[in-house]
C-alpha cells in the first residue's frame, strides 16, 4: 500500500490536535462564569477528525489520481470554509 500525504491528511491532523490541546489546557465560553468545556468539544473535534478520514478514504476511492485527489480535496476544504463563514 503506498502512503498518500494529502489536505484532508492534515485537516484530521489539526483536530486531533486540537481535541488533545482543549484535553488538556481546557475551553472556558467567553462571557460565562467557570463553564469548562474542555472535554465536550475534545470530543466533538474527534468527531470531526473521524468525520474527515471518512472522506478522504471515499475520495481516495473515486479519485486514483494524486492530482484530482488534492484539487477535490482543496476544493471540498474551501467549499466547507465558505459555507461555515456564510452561516457563521
């Protein structure tokens, strides 16, 4: 099997990450009085990191190509940063 780097790679990277780091040093809400919720959104980046792992395993299916593999996935990264902004 041979390894692929590729953007959702480091997508899931950057929320295991930040699950670890929320683990450890905590969340407070901005404006609340001593609500930590550290472990509550730990778990929710897990989800979003198993949620895009999914995806890159689909879109390794479907695209072959190391080429059309990063612009789909670019592409998907963007469009889910332009939908977040727009309801944001």
């Amino acid at each position: 099997m041979k390894l692929r780097i590729t953007p959702l790679n480091f997508a899931s990277a950057f929320f295991l990450f930040a699950a670890g780091y929320s683990w450890i040093y905590g969340i407070k809400v901005t404006g609340s009085k001593l609500i930590n919720l550290g472990n509550a959104i730990g778990w929710i980046f897990i989800l979003f990191a198993f949620v895009v792992s999914f995806m890159d395993i689909m879109f390794r299916n479907f695209f072959p190509e190391n080429k059309k593999l990063w612009i789909v996935e670019l592409s998907f990264i963007t469009l889910a940063a332009i939908i977040f902004l727009i309801v944001k």
